[in-house]
C-alpha cells in the first residue's frame, strides 16, 4: 500500500491557516430556525476569479460536511484545496470565467462562527451550548454574506453531499436569486441508513469519557476517539464496496505501519486509522455533531407530493447528478428529486454517472469527464442576468452555434413539420439532441429530452438541452397528464421492451404522440422472408442482422395500426416514408414505405 | 413504532439460561491453527428429533456470530429459538425427520469455551488471554463433539453467515463425513467493506475505557458503550436499505421512548440504541472480538483459482443461497462460491433469492417460501449413507417418484434422443426441470441446468435436481472447457440477446451443442408477412402478439446454418418438427417445419 492510496480530496486537508480567506462578520443578534440565537456571526469565505460589471457571473460552491472554503488553490504556491480538479482557470467551473465564491458553512470550524468560537456573551467557546443549527440557517447566512458582496442574483449554486442539500435549499428559498443549480450526489434527505451512521457517529463520540459533556476544549485534545470512530465510519461509507476492493483486497493482510492507538490489522484497518487520527487533528467534535445533525433534520418530504411542493418555488434551471456506485446518498434519491421538478413543470438535466468510486465520486477525478462537462455544459448554458421568475416554466433556450444535421436521418425533417409551431416537445430517446437542436431553431415553447446513454445525455447537456437519463421501459410516471403538447418517439419504439407501457405513458403525458418505426411489411423485407426464407433485415437503427440487431419488436403499419385500434388510439396522421428516395408513399404504404411516421392522441 | 417493530429473531435472544443445553467437555490440550492452546474445552449443544438406526439423519446447524445452541424451542413452553421459522417438526429443517444438532462456538459465551470461561490453570477468565482462534479451530470442535455423539457421517452441515463459514470449512475439511452442505448468505471471505465494519466495532470495544485490557470480569459491567456501538453498526450491516425505509422512514422524527444512554432523536436511533443496550446484556465483549476476528481471518482465496483449490477437496453435494438485498454478504461472493463448485465438477444448487431483508432475511420468514423450499428440497434429496467419495463429480441422482411431461413440449423427447446414453448433460434455460427429470429415467452420468427464474430453480431443487440460477447472456465463464458432454438449449436462443455469447459459451463448455428454436421461415409465418402484411406470430415460446412475445430474436433455419457458417461451427445433424403434426419434416425444412432442433460442435 503506497502512501498515494492513503490520500484522497479530502483527507489531504491540514488544519492549517486559510491565508486566502476573508471573514465579514455579522453583527447583531441571528434568529435560528430552531428558536436559538447567536449574538454575532462571523463568516470566512474566499473567492476566485473577478465578479464581472453586471455582477452576473457570480459562482457559490457550498462544500460538503468537513470541507471548507478553501476550494482550490489561488496559485502554485498555495496549499491544494478541496476541489481543485474541478475549480481553476480552464476547470469546468473555469475561474477565468465565473467569479467564485466558497464559504465555511455555519456551526463549521474553519473560520466561521460555530461550537469551538467564542461566545462574545460568556467569554469562553460555545461548546454544547451552540444552538441547534439547520440547512436553512446556513443558506440564510451564506445569502447575507452574497448581498454583502454586491451580488444580486447568482449564475449558479453548486454543491455535493451536505452542500447539495445547501444548493436545493438556495433554489428554494432565494429563487429570484439564482440562476442555475446544480445538485450533486445529495438527497431530499437522508435514507434512514445513512441517518442511522450519524447517530453511531454521534454516539461515539458523545459516549467517549473525552468528551467531557461537550466542554473539552480547555482539558487536552476532546473526545479524539469517538470522533475518529465517527470518521472511520464516514470513510466506509463515502467509498464504494467496488473501491474498497481494489483499494484494499491485494494486501488485505499487509497493512501500512501507522502509528496509532487503532487496529492495524488489515490494510484496511490502517487505512481507517490513518483516516481517523488525521480527523481528529483537523475537524472539532463539537461541529461534527453540530453539522451532522443539521443534515440529519434535513427534510424536503416523504413523499413525492411534498417533495414538489418543496421545489415549487424554484425559478432556476437544475442539473441533477448521481453516481452509481453512491450508497450514501443513492441515485434513486436524486431521481426523486428530478421527478419532482419534472412534475412541477421546472427545467432540469439528470445524469447518473457510471462511476465506481461511491459518494466519493464527485470529488475524485475518475469520472470527470462525465461530471466536469456537466457542470461545464450547464454553467455554459445559463444566463445570469434577471428573467421574469414566472417564465421558468417555459425557459427560452439560447441558440445553439452549429446544428448537427444527420442526414441518413430524413425523417427528423418530416417529424418537424407535424409539430405545431411554439408547441412543448418532449423526445423520448433523444440520443444526442439532434431532432431537439433541430426544433430549438423553430423556437419551441419548451423543449425536453429522456436518454439512456451517458454519453448521450452528457452530450445533449453541452448543446445547453434539457435532457433527463431514464430507462423508458419504466415509464414516465413522475410527468403530469398533458404535461407537453407533442411527445416523441423517434425509432425507438422497436427497441423498446414493453411497448405498450411507453404508448400508454406517452399519450398520457402529451397531448398529441408522434412515432416514428421501420416497416416490416416493405416489399424488400417480405421477400427476403417469402422469396429467400431469411430473417427480414431492417437496416434502421442498429445493426442488421438477425442476432445483433437492437431491435427486439419487429412490426408492419398494419400491425400498429391494430395496435392503436385495440388500444383505443386515434391516428390523426400517418406519412410513409420510402427513405430510400426520400419519397413520400401514398400508394399501399405498408408495402411500399420502409418507415412510418405516426400522430397519435388518446 | 410498535414493540414488534424493535424485534427480530435475533433480538429476542435473552441470557437467560439454557436449559435443555448439555455440555461435553474435552480434557487435555486443544491445539489451536494460529499456534494458541488451551487446557480443556467443554462444548454446550442441544440436539431436536431422534438420530435414525444407521444414524444417517443427522443434521449440524451452525450459528452466527451472536447466536448460541438454542436453535429452536424444544416444546411450546421453551424460550424462542433463534431459527424456529426453520427447525421444528414439519418445518423446512424437520425434526420428525431429521436428528439436527446445534452447538454454541469455541470462543462465544454461551456455554462453550470462550473468553468469560475460568482458564483452570490460572483459575480466572481467559479475558483478553484467549487465545486467537480460527473457523478451523471452532469446526474441529464441532467434529469432535459429532463423533463423541457416535455420528461418522452428517446429512448435512447447515449454516448462514459466520455458519456459513464453519459449513464450507466443514465440507473442505471433513469431506467423508458430510453428504450435503447448505452455504447461506455467506461468502470465501469477508469484503473489505464488510472488513471495515469489523474493525470499526473492535476499534469502538477496544478504545471504550470500561474495556481495561480486556480485564474487566470483575470491575462491572464493562465495555457496554463500545460493544453497543459495534452491535448498532452490525444492526445497520445487517439490515437492507429498503427494509429500513420500510422501518423507519414513516415516523422518523417520532423515535419511540427508550430508557438509554444513547441518542435517541430519530426512530431508527431509538431502534439502534435499543439493540445496542440490549446485546451488552446478553453478550461478552471479548467474544465478539474472538469471533469477529475468527470471522475477518477466514479466507478461502482471493482469487478464482485459489477458491476452486480450496473446494476442491469437498465430496458434497451443495446448496448455495444468496439474497438480493444482502450487502453485508452480497450474491456476487456467493456466486464466486458457485462458480470455483462448478469449475471443480461439483454438485452444486444455486438460488440468489429475491429478497428485501437483507443479510437477515435468513433468519426471516419472509422469504421462507424460497429458501425453506429450497433447503427442505435439498435434505430430502440427500443420501447419508456413505458413499465412494470419488464418485462425487458424477452424483447419481435418485429417480423422482413422479414425471411431469408437457404434451406441448414434443420436441423434448426428440431432444432427448439425440443425447447419448450415460452423456453428462448442461441445460441451459432449463426451466423447472421437465427436460431434466426426463433424461433422469435415462439414467446419464450427471445432470444440471441453469435458469434465471427463482421460482422455476426452487421447483428444480424440490426435484432433487442441480441448478445454478444465473443469466445466459453473462456467459458460462466458470465451467471448464468441454465439462459437459452435451449442452442443450431448449427453445431459449429466440429470447436471448447476446445470441453470439451464448452459443459460442455453449460449444465451450459442451463437446456437442444441442439446440431448438422457433423457425420463421415456417410457411404459415411467411404467408402472414407476404400476403397479409403482418408480422409473422411465432406462438411458440410465449405470447405471441409483437408487442407481448418473450422473443426477442426471430430467425429461420437458413439463417442459423449461415450463422454457423460464419461462426465455424459445424452442424452434425438437424431435426425440422412440425409441431402441429408431430411429424419429422424432411422437404425443405425451412418452409415446412415450425420447429428445428440442431446437433452442434466446434
């Protein structure tokens, strides 16, 4: 085991000085929303980049449970800070671009006011007297530190973890505020398994005789046992079990030499201990279960109809992202809240990154080139300047500078010209954005993509569309009834498992449904059957032979035709299309057309 | 929150006595594999039903970590056993049937030799003396207890978990006196994840200042805070994500009321401290080092190839079980079991139960109806009886009392003709077993099949038949090149995806291929395309209409012999059917026949 496997973004942090950070300090009694006060508030930040002469280029970065504001560093010399791989001149959140900000949470122990400060009234540390502190407090704090800097409304609010909960609270709180929030490997709140690891934390550290009641701070080193347990604990959960295995399996009884009072057994053993004397050098314990317990009130709703109600009031663009591999605050959570958003009409972008490196993921380089340029993508996108709130439900989406025209893919054209000019549009299975690129030049009212493919999606981001990663098969169920005029399905339904799901959800969800499929009844493919007593090859969309193709629905006109007829669709239209030509067929189309385009409602 | 809701069948354990426990004690040194000793051992067990005549019936369970000998209630008045959903008069372990045997560890405190014994050579408890054991070390006392009992051969070794261990440790080691071995929710070794806990909760015992060096017989109640922390954290390890959700998110800021030191703010931290209170009760906190650490040593290899040496010696016939949900023990290390039983010719069942319980379901009824089934189908398949233990690798298997033929399924009885009599025979997609149990009258060398459909492997397993519950389209990587003398995949290649995958897995595994599927050059399917426009119905093999069917590949005779073509595979022969008729069809199959079964080789 190196010494490089020991690091990681976050374990490198020291307990030394911050020397780029600033404090502004708040005077005056601040009501909590728990009922407790605090007689002053002090609030250490630094900032990146120049804020630009509108003051709309404005970044919040909100840092997770033990970061700080130290980001990134200000130059070569400077210590390394927490995201430094994503903050910086030409990082996706590019500093010579954005002006960004980053401040040391509430109830922290890194410059702003929290357990381990002295309380003015009494002379000595808060201690356990600190109030009982919550998400919202710390948003509240962070937006009087942004008004003080001469911001207004900001470009965007990003965080991970801890700081995502900051980021949905910003969104909802301050809406006229902010622009874009990006959501990143967080949660409506904790799963009761990630609540259950705070309170063994907590306990730990509350149970440890060090811990003296909370007022260790003048009787040696406080409770450094149970907060290195509640840190050991915290790192089991951040990494993946796919991580754990690489880190740690080859060597798994050849731990490192670590000089500690922990068990040392295991290299994974080592590797915790290491972890958890660091923490203990650097983090008070006070403001862990200060901080921990904030999260752990966290709570945006139980159920779906709370949680939309919850979001309501944002007036933001949203890019949501989990990863994979993330136990801790799992994908399905960060799904629950785009389905919220969906469900309120809002405009977001989802992605679940493949990612093998846990809750962790979002600060380690693995997947940057997924994460990086979604956040890139999004922050590109966005206009800072004041919109009319009222509007974010039909967002303007800027022009894109090139359209990517495929033009083995005629019947995008033909599929254009059914949609009613300033219709809402939603492409189900929109690959890279190339149909939806297509109708932002006919200035749609709103337009919105679902993809399965990660590349897809990222990509679709990066032309500045609203694209959501989902599995059609699963259906659509968080998109309200006639929620979009038109409804897309452009040759996917012949991909598509459970055909009758993705009919019944697209019809519901948009007012009119328009299909576009091969055709097996053309004249080609009935003789390749008939004549030749082979597998009909349909050439669209995949690979064409009979045991590679994509395709796993194989059907003629006349076979959807009965379709809608058993299922009680109307066909308002029907174009044939011999793609051969590019020819319009009005003559026995199920013969003669090789693809069908098909306006359906219920 | 109800009472029931703080309860599981781990929970309810008590200290108080066990009173229908005998004990046995061993005098003279016992050698221990890491190099300890220790003077005597006494060994508590308790025994349910009667040992039969050629004490053939004999069946040993073995517990988990916090488990003791009371596996059961011995009568209605008895305290709760920790597995009566399982062991009981008519249940899946059925005493009427069975003599089973439970016997508390070497190392635990529950009357065995552990820790909290008196060492008699110094006439206080070992404490932190005990010596450091391993599973060999609990199982070699396992064995000496059986053979005192006059036992020279067990039904079965039965064990989930840590018993899981002891029963492959059990299988390995004594492989002439073990029929069957029953492997649940276990694994070769712990993840480093499932690692890392441990550590966690030794650390969280070890550093609790009551712990005293492990001397703290006489000085009160001793570690209680740090043994609560450990058992919290195995609380949350042992329970799913979802089962806690299920638990706990409904009322979690209504935590019932405990009497208890610990925090109590949320539901599931007034469940965890109660658990937590509780086990310091009932258990001895150098136990649960001992036998964690017995447990974090064990280690069957940490590779495929290490694993297969260390099964290797086994002679049993083998069920293996895993759940779905189980993240502590997770399917994959069970299928790794599987895999290295199959790479070494082994008879082995396999079934990954679709659970929401996580690693407890096993000890839950709520996935009984599988596992049970499972279980109780494998013991009645069993022979005790000593047998010539090198002929394990082709079990003769007992004839089922009786056959269920599907008079739909002609083409099993033309299948099974063109198999060679005594041939040993791979099902892939078998099923539940019909074609199976009808090449079982046939009496060939050995017989196994692979189904993905869990109710389908239970139902095989209750014949009496191996199989492993795993996906064609993932490959057969863990069978050796050539280990099956036939391999048949019967009407399934029209439903799998990676047809290419499957067949050439096929022709790897088996020195002949045998395979059926639909045929679409079938005349009837080509008149429905060429005359009527329609997609072709191919009513074999499940719904028929193009949006319901199963099938997923269509493709006709002529186009599998091209595919052999081009994959050099050579056909040995092919019998075209019409199904309709029962006739052979020997005139242009491709346009006569509705079904083809085709003999294959590379």
């Amino acid at each position: 085991m190196t010494n490089n496997e020991f690091e990681s973004s976050d374990s490198i942090r020291t307990a030394r000085p911050l020397v780029h950070a600033r404090t502004v300090t708040f005077d005056g009694p601040l009501h909590l929303e728990r009922g407790g006060r605090l007689p002053s508030v002090t609030v250490a930040y630094e900032t990146y980049g120049e804020l630009n002469d509108d003051r709309s280029n404005a970044v919040l970065i909100c840092h997770a449970l033990s970061g700080d504001s130290h980001v990134a560093r200000h130059d070569e010399s400077d210590d390394p800070g927490w995201w430094d791989i994503a903050v910086g001149p030409g990082k996706p959140i590019d500093t010579d671009r954005y002006y960004v900000i980053c401040a040391n949470v509430l109830g922290g122990c890194r410059g702003t006011t929290g357990p381990n400060s002295i309380n003015p009234e009494t002379g000595r540390a808060y201690g356990p007297d600190f109030p009982l502190i919550t998400i919202g407090d710390i948003v509240n704090l962070q937006q009087r530190l942004i008004a003080t800097l001469g911001i207004k409304r900001l470009l965007a609010v990003i965080g991970g973890s801890l700081g995502g909960h900051m980021a949905l609270t910003w969104a909802t709180r301050y809406p006229e505020q902010v622009a874009g929030t990006a959501a990143i490997a967080t949660s409506p709140r904790l799963t009761s398994q990630a609540l259950a690891f705070d309170v063994v934390g907590r306990n730990a550290i509350l149970q440890d005789s060090d811990y003296q009641g909370g007022r260790y701070y003048d009787q040696g080193p406080g409770p450094r046992v149970g907060l290195a347990i509640a840190r050991m604990l915290g790192h089991i959960t951040y990494l993946s079990r796919e991580a754990m295995m690489e880190k740690f399996d080859a060597d798994r009884f050849r731990p490192r030499e670590v000089a500690t009072q922990f068990e040392t057994k295991f290299s994974v053993g080592s590797y915790l201990a290491y972890q958890g004397d660091r923490f203990g050098e650097r983090f008070d314990a006070n403001s862990y279960i200060t901080l921990s317990m904030a999260m752990d009130l966290f709570d945006l709703g139980g159920t779906q109809e709370q949680l939309a109600e919850s979001l309501r009031p944002a007036r933001c663009r949203w890019l949501v992202i989990s990863y994979t591999s993330d136990w801790l605050f799992p994908p399905f959570q960060s799904q629950q809240i785009v389905d919220a958003l969906l469900v309120t009409n809002q405009s977001v972008s989802y992605c679940n990154v493949v990612s093998n490196c846990g809750h962790d993921a979002f600060l380690l380089p693995d997947d940057l080139p997924s994460y990086g340029t979604l956040v890139s993508g999004f922050l590109a996108n966005l206009n800072g300047g004041d919109t009319d709130a009222s509007d974010s439900g039909t967002v303007r989406i800027r022009k894109p500078t090139s359209i990517f025209h495929d033009p083995q893919r005629l019947d995008y054209h033909m599929m254009a010209d059914l949609i009613p000019e300033g219709a809402s549009v939603l492409d189900l299975g929109c690959g890279n954005g190339v149909l939806l690129s297509l109708l932002r030049e006919r200035d749609h009212a709103r337009l919105m993509g679902i993809e399965l493919d990660e590349l897809a999606v990222v990509e679709c981001v990066r032309r500045g569309l609203d694209v959501v990663q989902a599995d059609l098969n699963q259906g659509l169920a968080n998109f309200a009834d006639g929620q979009f005029d038109v409804v897309l399905l452009s040759q996917t339904l012949q991909t598509v498992i459970d055909v009758q799901t993705v009919i019944r959800e697209m019809l519901r969800v948009g007012k009119r449904g328009i299909v576009s499929f091969p055709n097996l009844g053309y004249h080609k493919l009935r003789d390749q059957l008939a004549q030749r007593g082979r597998a009909p090859l349909v050439a669209l969309g995949g690979g064409s032979r009979w045991y590679e193709t994509h395709n796993v629905r194989f059907l003629t006109i006349a076979d959807f035709e009965e379709f809608c007829r058993d299922h009680a669709i109307t066909i308002h239209e029907t174009v044939a299309l011999d793609t051969e030509t590019g020819d319009r067929i009005s003559e026995d189309p199920n013969r003669n057309a090789d693809l069908a385009i098909v306006v359906l409602s219920h």
